[in-house]
C-alpha cells in the first residue's frame, strides 16, 4: 500500500514537473550515478565495518561517473525543447 502511494505521488508529481519522467529517467545515468554515490557515502560513514570493504575513492569514481555521463552521454541526445 505505502509504495503504491509513494509511486503513484511520484507519478503525479513528475507529470506536473516533466511531462515525460519516465523517459528522462531511464537516461538519466548522471542522476543514478549521484544516488550511488550517496548510497556509498552513507553507508561507509555509518556503518564503519563495511569501510574495509569498499575503498574510499568509490564515492569519489561514482560522482566522476555522473560528471562524465552528464556532459558526454547526455549532451549527445536531441533536444525536444519548450513545446509548451
């Protein structure tokens, strides 16, 4: 029940912002790369046990990944612009 309410939120609140979420969403490597990154700082400053495990530069690397995807892999697709 909470998930549907939360996608069914997030669905209505992306269709007043972007008309087109979903699309955008499933190019948006920047945007997962930047979540990862948090997911990796979070979880190595929080949880200390799992900082033998994953190197301090992922955050680092992944947030370098978003850069990249960003300015490269994004810019290469056409723009629709304002059809408002």
């Amino acid at each position: 029940m909470l998930r549907m309410l939360i996608t069914s939120t997030r669905d209505a609140v992306a269709r007043v912002l972007i008309p087109d979420a979903a699309a955008v969403y499933k190019k948006a490597w920047s945007l997962r790369l930047i979540e990862l990154a948090a997911v990796a700082d979070i979880i190595l400053n929080v949880v200390p046990v799992i900082g033998d495990y994953l190197p301090w530069w992922l955050t680092l690397a992944l947030l370098g990944g978003a850069y990249v995807a960003r300015l490269l892999i994004q810019n290469k697709e056409p723009t629709n612009g304002d059809k408002a």
